[in-house]
C-alpha cells in the first residue's frame, strides 16, 4: 500500500511528536526501501515557510533539516507533475481552498495511496482514501 504524508504529519513524524495518532505511528514505523511514503514538494515550501515566518522552529539549518526529512530509502519526494496539477481540477469546487493541500490530496489520488493527514477539512471531504 502506498502512503502519502501530510506536511503536518511529516513534521510530527520527525519531530517524534506525541500528535502522531497510533494508527499514523505503525504506518511510519513499517517505511523502508520496499514501502517508502510519499511527501509531496509542495510541503518542503510550506515548512520553510514556516520557518522563515517564525511559525516553526528547528535546531538545524533548513536546508539540513528538509534533506533529512526526506532522505531515502524511508521517503521518496514527489514533484508536482502535470497529472498532478490537472487533478486539482478534478477536485470539487466545495474542497479545500489552500492550493498545498489541494495539491497534496491530489498527489494522493494520482498515485493510488492513502493520505496521512489529520486535517479535519480533508478526511470530512472524503475526496481521497485518509488516514
């Protein structure tokens, strides 16, 4: 099963956050070569813009951080393809207005997986398989 991970999601996962619910832990705990999650590029530049506003604080430098969030065999980052961005329209008009998560549930949806998320917004819309 493939696994897409909520930008709030991968912070709390590398942040070791007691947020993590149980079901979202044992998903993150089973990542590895032959079952890596999927983090869209769209939430690398909502978390260094949190940084860069203050919303967000880290002990490294942004560039080491997001390399370290990311680093293979557990993640495997996924840009933003034309597929990607034509299934944003794909989306109900009623969906969520933040053009991330349009474009992470549509990552989602373009590749089969089950988004990890515990945005209320997106698991009410049931747009996409979430967790």
């Amino acid at each position: 099963m493939k696994y897409v991970v909520d930008t709030h999601v991968l912070i709390w996962w590398i942040e070791g956050s007691k947020r993590l619910g149980a079901s979202h832990k044992k998903i993150l705990g089973k990542a590895g070569a032959g079952a890596p999650l999927y983090v869209s590029d769209i939430s690398l530049l909502e978390i260094a813009t949190l940084v860069r506003r203050g919303r967000y604080r880290i002990d490294l430098s942004i560039d080491d951080w997001l390399a370290r969030a990311t680093a293979a065999p557990l993640v495997e980052r996924v840009a933003i393809s034309p597929k990607i961005a034509a299934e944003v329209a794909y989306l109900p008009s009623t969906f969520h207005g933040d053009p991330a998560d349009q474009l992470i549930v549509a990552t989602a949806r373009v590749l089969g997986a089950t988004l990890l998320t515990a945005d209320e917004k997106i698991l009410e819309a049931g747009v996409v398989p979430a967790l």
